[in-house]
DNA sequence: CCCTGATTCGC
DNA sequence: GCGAATCAGG
C-alpha cells in the first residue's frame, strides 16, 4: 500500500488553518493529522503565516525574545538583526474580526467547542466526554460505553507515562500473570 | 512534570 | 519548504 503522506497537502493544509483557528493546540492538531509532530504543525504554521493567534486584544503583551542565542557577536552589527524584526505594523490597537468575507460554509453560527463551554450554563447531564478529539497522549484511552454508540467516549485520566491507561484501568488492563495463577480455572479464560 | 507556542538552522 | 532541536514560559 503505498499510503504516503509527503508533504502538507492542500486538505492537510485546509484541515491545519481550521484547527489552528478553532484554537486547538499544536500537538493535538498533530496528532489529529497523524505522521507530524507539533513541531512541524508549528513551523507550518509559521509558514504560513498565521502565527499568534490573538485572543487578547488589550494586555497579553508577549515581548519577544530571542529563544536561542547561540552566539552573540556584541558588537555593533547585531543593530542589523534587531533592525529587520518588525515585518509589520503591530499594536494597531484594532481587534481584529478575523471574519472572512469568502468564508463560505459558515452561514450559521459555528459555535466552536470554546463559544459552547462558554456558555455551558448547568444543563450538561455527561461530565466531560472524552472523544477521539480531545484525547492526547497522556490521556487514559480506555473506552467507555458502545463504541456504535454516539455516548461512546474514553476515561481521559491522566495515563502512566509510557502507558495507554490511568492506573485504575491498567490495573485491569494489566492483571499480573501471579494473581492469575490460583485463580486459574480449567478450560478457559475468564 | 505536564503542557504551550516561538525561533533557529541544517537539511 | 520542512521539521528537530532548542528556547522560554504557564
């Protein structure tokens, strides 16, 4: 099977934008589109040019930093480097609508997960279900409930590091060979 | 320790 | 262009 998975293609691409939008982070995004890490979903992001997403309009002044620095020549050249480091007018102090007028696809409300735990008022019956999108790698994949069901979702605790599940559910998952063996019946598990 | 994004730089 | 390594922070 030749299933290939190059380069950021343009689904992938699409896919990436919404998620990013949506406000998912960069590992789940990974993880979501498989066979990258958040790493690259951020350089892509980068590449992109949708870096920083805004969510504060007023304060959430991140100065920036240098983040590696290598070598620092201090001298008077490094002027040249700092020079060149605002690409764009920042600080307009406009919030930004971010609403695309050739949005299509969004005529109605697309009430994203965050605008519905916002106003998540006290009529939530489940209690955090955990689907297949909120889970990460740290997350306890045991399932819980008819997979064909649309209740179906995962426990979510946190797992043992290096393992699938929480401590609770490994316990069952991993029942040691040495309790088993006085229990041990004739003729089948269980 | 878990996580987040940002940046640099070798490929 | 890509993303691992790294940085810096919550």
């Amino acid at each position: 099977m030749t299933e290939t998975v190059p380069s950021w293609s343009d689904e992938r691409v699409d896919l990436l934008r919404r998620l990013w939008q949506e406000g998912l982070s960069a590992s789940r995004i990974a993880t979501q589109l498989g066979g990258v890490t958040r790493n690259a979903v951020i350089g892509k992001i980068h590449r992109l040019g949708l870096s920083g997403r805004v969510t504060k309009g007023a304060e959430g002044d991140t100065p920036r930093k240098p983040a590696r620095e290598v070598e620092a020549p201090t001298g008077p050249e490094t002027a040249a480097g700092a020079a060149s480091d605002s690409p764009a007018t920042e600080t307009t102090g406009t919030v930004i609508p971010m609403q695309s007028p050739s949005q299509a696809s969004a005529p109605e409300v697309p009430a994203t997960p965050a605008s519905v735990a916002r106003m998540e008022p006290v009529s939530l019956a489940v209690s955090s279900r955990v689907t297949i999108m909120d889970l990460r790698e740290s997350m306890c994949r045991w399932p819980l409930g008819d997979p064909t069901s649309p209740d179906f979702h995962y426990c979510g605790d946190r797992a043992i590091t290096g393992l699938p599940y929480c401590p609770q559910h490994a316990q069952i998952a991993y029942q040691p060979a040495a309790e088993r063996k006085r229990d041990r019946r004739v003729g089948g598990f269980r």
